[in-house]
C-alpha cells in the first residue's frame, strides 16, 4: 500500500512540472526573424538599352568678344551650310560707329571730288595765265629792246623826240602788262598747289576714316557668328538678351560634322554597366530604319556606356532615340 502512494506521489510531482515548463514556454518571448539579404539578379546574354544619338566629332564656334546676345537664327537640329549666320550679338554701339564712319569717308569722298575738279579748273586757269604771261613777256622784250635802240639813236640825235617817247612808252606798258599777267600766273600756280596740298591732306584723313570703319565693320563682322562648316546644329548656349561671358562666347554653338560616325549615349543600371565591356559587339535600332546598325562598345565613361557605329542614311541624325542591344559578358 505504501508503494503505491509513492507511485501516485511521482507522478503527480512530474505532471506539475510539465504542467510548469508548459506555462514556462507560453510566456517566453518569440524568436525574431532574420533579415533576407536582397539579392540582384543580372541580366544573362543580350540586353537591349535606349539612348540619344550623338555625333562624335563636333565643332564648337564663338565669337572674338563677349557681348549680349541679340538673336539665335538657326535651330538646334536644323542643317546649316557653311558661311551661314547662326547668331547674332548685340551690335547697337559698332552699328552707330560704322555709319559715323561711313558718313565721314563718303563726305571725305565727295570733298576730294570736289576739290580734285578745283585743280583741273584751277590748273587751266593757271596755264593760260601763265601762256599769257609768257605771250606779254616776249612782247615786253622786244619793246625793251626797240626802246633800247631808240635812246641809242636819240642820244645820237637819229631819231626823232616823239619816236624816242614813244619807244618808251611802249616798253613801259609791256613791262606793266607783263609784271601783272606774271603775278597773275603766279598766283593761279600757288592756288593750284594750294589746293593740291588740301586734297593731300583730305585723302590722309579719310584714309583714316576708311580704317575707323574697316574697323566697325570688322566688329560687326565679328558680332555675326557664321558657320564655318556644313553640318547640324546639335547646341547653343544662353538666349537671346542674355548676357555671356569669355567662356560662352568662345563656345557659343555647336555644330555637328561627318554626319556617317555617329554614336549614342546609354545609362545602363551599375550591375549592366559592369557587364559592358569596351569592343563588345551592338546592334543599333533607329525609327523608320527598317534594319539593325552594326556598331561596337566604344567606351565606359564614368556611369554611361557609349556606342559607335557608322550610318548610312541621313535619316538617322543626331538628337534622336535609338534602341541598343548590347552582348553582356558573364
């Protein structure tokens, strides 16, 4: 009987201490979750990518001073021709300068013109005084010398008185009349080099006043940005009535050339890029090009992977989309 006790008191003891562990468990705090570590799957093969089309060889044109921009007359994406006017800097000041300049070589002009007919005028004048002068001169010689003669035959008592008087009288008059078409001559000569050297002069100052305005229309040629090749307008800076800088106006637009090499610029995510390998081959994709382009992974640069490949339509332009399929290495 004793033994049996001790059985039932055992195993009373053991359902209270599963009884125990069993609240014991229930109040014991769950077990956190572990964290699942994101895991990134690459692409495998070929991945196509979208980018723009760029030209790979472009030409940036300025201008020789800084200024404000007074208008742009061309596009970006429109084709230019060379010589074309692309641009056009404020040019009220030059503008101003060059008609001063103008007005003053034209008054220039015409005063010389002007003057140039006074010479001839004068010049006429001056060879008849001087022909009459000379005409008055050999008649003034001969009276001096029959005058001459007369008092050599008066004081010798072979002429008469009156003959004699009048000899004198005669050379008096030629002498007279000659002195004064000399002068006369003489004056008209003066007045001929006078006014050649005034047409001298003239000519020296609008010669300075043709380079006044060489100058002003080479700063107004200057102002003008014209295209020194044929090609596409792929960027400008700044906007009309703005202001630029040294900077800006060494490189105020952008022309595209050689129009077959062109490229496009593509944006891969970081674990693609790391799969674009440089000399990889491509296939480019353009809108209303019923073919596939061949190109060629022509380098990483820093975030972007960029693709060269030659086109044979100008159809496909810079500044447009294109799809890129490119062949991922493992």
């Amino acid at each position: 009987m004793r033994g049996k006790w001790v059985l039932i008191s055992g195993t009373i003891v053991l359902a209270a201490a599963a009884v125990g562990a069993l609240s014991l468990m229930r109040r014991a705090p769950a077990p956190l979750p572990v964290p699942a570590v994101p895991h990134t799957e690459l692409p495998s093969g070929d991945i196509s990518l979208q980018g723009t089309i760029q030209a790979q060889h472009v030409v940036p044109v300025g201008v020789a001073v800084a200024g404000e921009i007074e208008s742009f007359e061309v596009e970006v994406g429109q084709e230019v021709v060379e010589g074309q006017v692309l641009a056009r800097l404020a040019s009220r000041g030059l503008e101003s300068e060059r008609e001063q300049a103008r007005k003053a070589v034209e008054n220039g002009q015409a005063k010389i013109e002007n003057m140039e007919g006074q010479i001839m005028q004068a010049r006429l004048e001056a060879s008849r005084a001087r022909a009459e002068a000379n005409r008055s001169r050999d008649q003034y010689e001969r009276s001096e010398k029959a005058a001459q003669r007369q008092r050599l035959l008066h004081g010798q008592g072979a002429t008469p008185r009156l003959t004699y008087e009048k000899s004198q009288r005669d050379f008096e008059n030629a002498q007279k009349e000659f002195q004064s078409l000399d002068e006369m001559a003489r004056q008209a000569e003066e007045r001929v080099g006078t006014i050649t050297q005034e047409v001298q002069l003239i000519k020296n100052s609008l010669a300075d006043k043709r380079r006044e305005l060489d100058d002003a229309s080479a700063g107004l040629a200057a102002a003008e940005v014209r295209s020194p090749v044929a090609g596409i307008l792929v960027g400008r800076r700044g906007q009309p009535g703005q202001s630029i800088g040294p900077e800006e106006a060494r490189e105020l637009v952008q022309i595209a050339v050689d129009l077959a090499s062109l490229q496009v610029v593509l944006d891969p995510e970081p674990p693609v890029l790391v799969r674009i390998k440089p000399g990889a081959p491509a296939m480019v994709f353009v809108a209303d090009v019923p073919e596939g382009l061949s190109g060629t992974v022509k380098e990483i640069k820093g975030t972007q992977a960029i693709v060269e490949f030659v086109s044979p339509s100008p159809m496909v332009k810079p500044g447009i989309t294109a799809q890129v399929k490119i062949r991922l290495t493992l």
